[in-house]
C-alpha cells in the first residue's frame, strides 16, 4: 500500500509505517489541502492527515482517491496512532 502523509502527520508515524514495508512520501510545507490530494490522487496513494476539510466529500469525493484517512487522536502521540 502507498501512502501520503499529509504535513500535520508526526515524522515518526511515516517512520513507522516505513518499517513495516509501506511506501510512505510527505507532502511539503505550505501544500494546500487541493494540491495534497491530487498529489495523493495522481500516485494513487492513501492520503493520512490530522485536517478535517478534506474529510468534506463533496470537494473531495471519495471514489475519486484511493483513500483519505483523517487521524482524529489528542494529542496524536505514535502509541495511539499505530494502534
């Protein structure tokens, strides 16, 4: 599976799900929400973010990505988030 990690999600999670044999890239700083998606949509990768606008399905449908996963933990510490 292929995943990009939206650039709220921890480094150590990317790191994680890495050594678990996932193909994991990070979008840059200052990415709009419409640019993380087409990215993660044209590498047909699961998006993983903490922002819930793209959790909004008429902007965003879902048929149209492979995925988008919102991470809704607080605080987002690496426990929580890999359980």
């Amino acid at each position: 599976m292929k995943f990009l990690c939206d650039e709220n999600v921890r480094v150590d999670l990317a790191a994680h799900l890495r050594s678990l044999g996932y193909d994991v890239e990070r979008s840059s700083g200052g990415t709009s929400d419409s640019d993380v998606a087409a990215r993660a949509r044209k590498e047909r990768r699961a998006l993983l973010t903490h922002d819930s606008d793209l959790a909004y399905i008429v902007r965003f449908p879902p048929l149209a990505h492979s995925g988008i996963i919102i991470l809704r933990f607080h605080p987002p510490r690496l426990p929580a988030l890999v359980d």
